[in-house]
C-alpha cells in the first residue's frame, strides 16, 4: 500500500460527518465500516438523492486521485 493510499483510509476511518467528494456528486459521509482486506465500506448521503449510496475507500481514493 503506498503512503497516500494509507493517509487517504486513515483519514477516511474518522471522517464521519465530513464532506467528500464521489462520482455522484458532494456528500455527507454518514458511516464507515471496515471490509474484507485494506478496504472500507463508506455510506454517503448525496444531497437530492434517495437515502444513502454506499462507495468502497478504494473507490473513493481513486476517484479523488483523478
């Protein structure tokens, strides 16, 4: 794993309440959850969307890393 990927899960693991930036949009990071591996599963509230979208960490960091 290479130290920005570590810094991004870091950061992502006590990130509740904060904003991120998804392939849908801007949200509301509501909870995150470890998966299997070096993974995280992070459910988002995106505004004017229905309930929640759930987004993998790795997802995420990639998509950040564009």
């Amino acid at each position: 794993m290479n130290e920005e990927l570590k810094n991004f899960m870091n950061e992502l693991w006590g990130a509740e309440g904060k904003l991120v930036d998804t392939p849908l949009g801007q949200g509301k990071i509501e909870e995150v959850r470890t998966m299997g591996g070096v993974d995280f599963s992070v459910r988002v509230k995106i505004p004017d969307t229905d309930g929640s979208t759930l987004f993998s960490g790795l997802k995420l960091f990639k998509f950040k890393s564009q």
